[in-house]
C-alpha cells in the first residue's frame, strides 16, 4: 500500500465499456468520487491496441500504443476498469517494443502507474471499511478473469472488495479460476472451442445458484452474459465497478 | 512423423462432439491438474524450486554447446557410445545400424515422445524388427495403431470398453475382463517381451551432463527393464534434455514428478550411466546415447522462441489448459499437443502449416500458471502470431487471411482518432437497429454469426466518451 492516497487519477475508460458499456465507466467515476478522489478523463483516448496485437497484427497495434504512452505520459495514477487492458500496457507492451530501447524505457515508466481498478482500490487506497452494503440482496459469484488473475497476479483484491461489503458474501462458483473461452478475437476464429469453454462456465454458474456474476472485465462479462443470455438463463453479470457503486453509500 | 497439423480445426470439432472422449478430458481438471495443484502446495518452497530449476533451465540452454560437450564426453568415458543426429531420419538409421550389428529381432521400448518424432516403431517394422511399447498406455496405443493423445498418459482418450476390446483382439482376453484382468495379461505378455528381447530403447527424461548419466522417471517399472534386461540399450533424448549436475536433479525430480501425476516420487526413478561396468551383475553389454536436433536448433537460434526448450514435458500445461481439455491431443496434428505443443509441434514441422495451432488459445495463461519452470507460453504464442501476419516463416503465404488483414487495417484507422470512433459508432447504431430483436441481438450475419451462434452480441449505445460531458456539466 503506498503512503500517499492519490487525490486524482486519470481514467482509461477502455474501447469495450466506451461503446458498449458505459455504465461501467460512469459506476468506476462514481466510486474513485465518492472515495474523495477526482477523475480525470482525456477525451482523445481510444483504445489500447490489445485486439490487434493478441491476433498478431502487431504493427497495426503499435501506433494505438505509442497513442497511449503520449496521452498517459504525466500520469501519476492512471485507473482501469479491466484487467486485460492494464496487462496489455503493464505486461505486454514490452513484448511489443522489444526492439525499440526508447519505446521500452517508456513503456518501462509507465507501467508501474497504471492500475486496474480491484487493484487500485485494494492495494493502493486500501478499502477495507467501505461505507456499503447489499442493498439489493444479491447473491454474487466471482468469475476470476485470466489477464488479471496470471498476467497481474492479482487473485484476491476484487473478492476482498466484495467480501467487505456487509451483508455480501461471495458463493464461488466451481472453477472460477478458468477461462470463459472469450480470448478476444478466439472466441469467432474457433467458436465451438470457445463455445465449450463458455459452456462449462455457464454451467458452474447455475451450479452455484448465484443470481449474479462479478467480474473485472467487460469482455469476459460480454462473453459470459451473451451466452446466458442465448440460453435465457436469468443470472445477471454485473462488473465489480457497477456491484460497488450500488453498494457504496 | 507425418504432420496433420493443416486440419487441426476439424478435427477439434469432431473430438468436441465426442461426448465419451470429453468426459475423460474434463476428468484432467480434477485429476491430474488438482493433485498438481496439492502437491505444489504441500510443498516447502515450491516457488523457489521452480525459480531455481527455471535458472538453471535458461543457463544450461544458454550453453547448450559446452553442456552437451561435457555430457558426450562423460557418457563415453563411463563406456557409452554417443550419436548426435541432426534429424529423425538420421537417428532412425543410427539406431537401425546398431540393431543390424547386434542381430536384433526383438526391441523393447520405453516411453520416449522423441521415437515418436522419428516414427521409430514403423521403421523397425520395416527391417522385420518387432518392436514392442512397454508402458501400458503406450501399449494400448502401439495395438490400436494410434499416436499418444498426451505426454504423461497417452491412452487417456480411450474408454475402458475400447481397452477390453483391444486386448481381447490382440490378446485373447474375454470382452467383460476386469481391470486387474486386463492389466494381467498385459503383464505376462510384456514379461516376455522383456525376456526375449535383443535391444532396449528408451527415451530420456534427463541427462546430467557432469556424470554422464541417463535419467528415467516411470510408474511401472518397464523402464529399468528396458535398460537393464536387453544386451544393447539405446537412449534417444531431444538435445535440450541436459542437466548440468547430479545436485539439479533433486530439484527436476521433486518439480517433474508432482507436476507430472501429482505424486511425490514416482515407483521408479532409474539412473544409467555407460553399459554394465565389469564388476557389475546387471546391465548391458552396450550403452548408446543418440542425441537428436530434429529443428530443436530453429529454436535454439531464435530469442523469442529459446525458451520452449525449457521444457521437461510433464504434462501440466495440457492438464491445465481449457482448449486441450475441449481439442484433445489427436486435434494438434503431431508429437506435441497442448499448450507446449502448439509452439513446438509448428517450430519442428513447418509453421505455416500448422498456423492454427498458436491462435488455438484464448491466451488465458493457465499452462503459464501450471508451468514448474514457468515457461511463458502465451508470450510465445503471441510471438508465433505476429510471425504468421507478417509472413515471416513463408511470405508466400503471407496474411491469413486478407479479410482479417483488411479488417484490422479498418479498425486501425478509426480508433487512432476519437472522432473517427464517434462516427462509426453512429453508424453502427444506425446499422445495428434492423438486427434487434426484443432488444437483443441473437443472429448477425457472417463473420460475427461465429459470435452469435453462441452468444447475444452486445449493443452499441451512446459511448461514455459522450455521457462524460453531460457529467461534467
């Protein structure tokens, strides 16, 4: 935990919850705001790179990097509702400018200042008394997403964050550890991989007999929600951004 | 062996509606992977283990030349011959000349995935040498004429019943024989084997270079036979299988065996170092090491690619990952399946033909995570990926797919610029009204009916980029 409670952070709204999601955006503003931290956001951001560089267009993703490393550049604490954009600026950005030293060394700055929100809220303010509770009586599982889990190594901050709700205890579901099949651009090159991989998930998920599932990804929880959907399944998927904004007074 | 890994997506297909088949694979979540899982917890300084044993892993790849060196020469001073073979065809004709040499008929074979690069079995057969696999699912695999569908247990795709009707076909035992029935009379057969055989071949698990000495880790004991029993042994071992000193393998066997089945030693742990010294009882008269390349230097000479030489083929990735749990091992196309696989089989066959199996992965991490030298697999696949788009392996066959090319090349444009990504957001919610239905979108057309097939597509609304403004007021 850093000595210095940061009093603004910049937000990396990321390209998913821009267009599809905005909620989570909007219920990310209004926790960092109602913990007495200002957010900031630039308006010029788009988009990380990660859907190019993980299909192996690396070169069609290195200018959305660069875009990234100029808009963030004096960024002290920059915040993001998803585990798999901060890897992708954190993890493998590095991968992607190993030949370029200059890139690297800012690649190498940046890194340390970015956050994904479970571990901003948990590692850096330490919320461990948040003013909240389970106002709506949700019974919650918690789908661990992959990125955040081996990329960040962060496994226990969202499940903490939920547990000090009062009146919120997590029912975890079997195998929450494991891939939903989404994998980006996988889930259409091999649907029916992905759609097994999907399958066992949604099955876990009605074995726990949770009515909603938390995540720190719009893009697992896209994936995971579309598949219940199609199959009318009446569980909600919810981000860990929207289950604290709701709960947090 | 001949490569299949051009059909990799149908075949995963068809393994994906076997419902019998998935069954066994869904078993290696909670069995090999969660006994994994226990035993690295029960384990005192695990993670400094694989830390140290990943240490040692780079440093003796790094140095592969002077390991090997050292190992060749302490293999022949201990009166050992020892073969380097560029190829598999080149350790194919090394191992068939020894066998012509010593008049062999008979050959009993440990489990060795190297033999299986070489296509060993087959070209024994065709110089009239009869070759016999001795670990049990190996067996099974050799009778039903089959390739292993994993390292550590290569007949896990088979039911029971098909177990009882291979052995009924080739050994005669009734169709309803129990378990311990059938593994019986798989034993006297084997015992035989072991007892007529002129020539024992086995694979390697490791190979520690300071003493020279062949290390083998098996269950079921055929693997001591198949060194100690024949008058010729023969060891193939890919070139990346050295370890430095006999003071690292304490730290390879406690990783290998608890990664590998999750026990805490396997039955046997069999050390041979040169054929039957004079003052020995047991042991054979000659001890031959062949050392086999088969591409491994393609790895070898590339940074990005090096580290999946590390690799001590215990299994865990493949227990650990949710495509192989899905594709099965058969799906990859050749020797290696799974995560490891699906970088190695495309480096030592041909890379655009197996351009498949590195985009085979939703990049979860799992096989990273089960790692017990903490290879970092999905850097390579994404390392593969970038490769194949930018045609580096064939240019010829440059893009994938010049769709997917064009696509990315759109995407590129609009979202450099806020503005763009406004318009085509616009757009798209414009586009996107038609194909609602009761407020969801259940069908689009091709190429997102591979999204929708499965799931509900989510709808384009008014971005937040737009919303934050009304927030600031």
């Amino acid at each position: 935990m850093s000595n210095v409670t940061p009093d603004r952070v910049s937000l990396f709204v990321t390209c998913v919850v821009d267009q599809f999601y905005p909620e989570v955006g909007e219920s990310t503003v209004a926790i960092l705001r109602k913990l007495g931290i200002d957010v900031e956001f630039i308006q010029s951001q788009t988009c990380c790179g990660q859907p190019a560089f993980n299909t192996g267009y690396w070169k069609e993703a290195r200018p959305l990097a660069l875009k990234f490393l100029d808009e963030y550049r004096e960024k002290p604490y920059i915040v993001m509702p998803s585990g798999s954009c901060a890897s992708m600026v954190k993890v493998f950005y590095e991968e992607l400018f190993q030949n370029d030293a200059e890139t690297l060394r800012r690649v190498h700055d940046i890194g340390p200042k970015v956050y994904e929100l479970s571990e901003f809220l948990a590692d850096v303010i330490g919320v461990n008394n948040l003013p909240a509770s389970n106002k709506s009586g949700r019974k919650v599982t918690y789908h661990e997403a992959c990125h955040l889990r081996r990329e960040l190594g962060a496994v226990t901050q969202a499940r903490s964050l939920i547990n000090t709700v009062p009146g919120m205890d997590i029912v975890e579901m079997e195998q929450a550890e494991v891939c939903c099949g989404f994998g980006g651009t996988f889930a259409v090159k091999y649907p029916e991989i992905s759609g097994a991989m999907l399958q066992d998930k949604i099955d876990n998920i009605r074995d726990s007999e949770a009515d909603t599932v938390v995540a720190c990804d719009s893009t697992c929880l896209m994936h995971i929600a579309g598949g219940l959907e199609k199959q009318n399944v009446p569980v909600e998927c919810v981000h860990l951004a929207q289950l604290l904004d709701e709960a947090i007074e | 062996m001949t490569s299949t890994t051009k059909n990799f997506k149908s075949a995963a297909k068809t393994v994906i509606k076997d419902t019998e088949v998935q069954s066994h694979l869904k078993g290696l979540y909670s069995g090999f992977n969660m006994a994994r899982i226990h035993e690295a917890e029960a384990t005192p300084n695990w993670e400094d283990l694989q830390n140290r044993a990943q240490a040692i892993k780079f440093h003796t790849i790094e140095n592969l030349d002077y390991y090997l060196d050292m190992a060749a020469t302490n293999v022949e001073k201990a009166g050992g011959q020892v073969y380097f073979a560029k190829d598999a065809a080149a350790a194919s004709e090394y191992v068939l000349k020894v066998a012509k040499e010593n008049g062999v008929r008979t050959v009993i074979k440990g489990k060795s995935m190297i033999s299986e690069e070489m296509e060993l079995n087959q070209q024994l057969a065709e110089k009239e040498i009869e070759a016999i696999e001795t670990d049990l699912g190996e067996y099974l695999i050799q009778l039903a004429g089959q390739t292993p569908y994993h390292i550590i247990v290569p007949a896990i795709h088979m039911s029971r019943g098909e177990v009882a009707e291979i052995l009924s076909d080739n050994l005669g035992t009734p169709k309803d024989a129990t378990i311990e029935e059938m593994a019986g009379a798989a034993r006297d057969e084997l015992r035989d084997k072991f007892v007529q055989a002129d020539m024992g071949i086995t694979g390697a698990n490791f190979l520690v270079a300071e003493t020279g000495t062949l290390t083998l880790v098996t269950n079921e004991g055929n693997g001591r036979m198949s060194t100690s029993m024949p008058k010729t042994h023969i060891a193939i071992m890919g070139m990346e299988k050295i370890v430095p000193s006999m003071e690292d393998m304490g730290i390879f066997l406690r990783l290998l065996i608890r990664s590998a089945t999750g026990q805490r030693i396997s039955s046997y742990v069999t050390q041979v170092t040169g054929p039957r010294a004079s003052e020995e009882e047991d042991g054979p008269d000659e001890f031959h090491l062949v050392i086999v390349d088969n591409g491994r230097t393609k790895m070898l000479a590339d940074p990005n690619l090096r580290e999946a030489l590390n690799c001590i083929r215990c299994g865990a990735c493949l227990n650990a990952c949710p495509v192989y749990r899905k594709v099965g091992g058969h799906s990859y196309g050749w020797v290696y399946s799974g995560p490891i696989g699906a970088i190695v089989s495309p480096v030592l066959t041909n890379v655009p033909d197996a351009k498949d199996l590195p985009y085979a992965s939703s990049l979860c991490g799992a096989c990273k995570e089960a790692c017990p030298v903490k290879i970092n697999i999905p850097r390579m696949l994404l390392y593969l990926r970038n490769e194949l788009t930018e045609g580096n392996y064939d240019p010829t066959r440059k893009k994938s797919s010049i769709g997917e090319l064009v696509a990315f090349k759109g995407w590129g444009l609009i979202v450099k610029d806020p503005v763009f990504m406004r318009i085509a957001n616009w757009l798209g919610r414009l586009g996107q009204w038609p194909l609602v239905r009761a407020g969801q979108l259940r069908n689009l057309p091709p190429p997102l009916s591979a999204w929708t097939r499965y799931r509900t597509f989510p709808r384009l609304v008014k971005p937040f980029r737009d919303r934050w403004k009304s927030n600031e007021q």
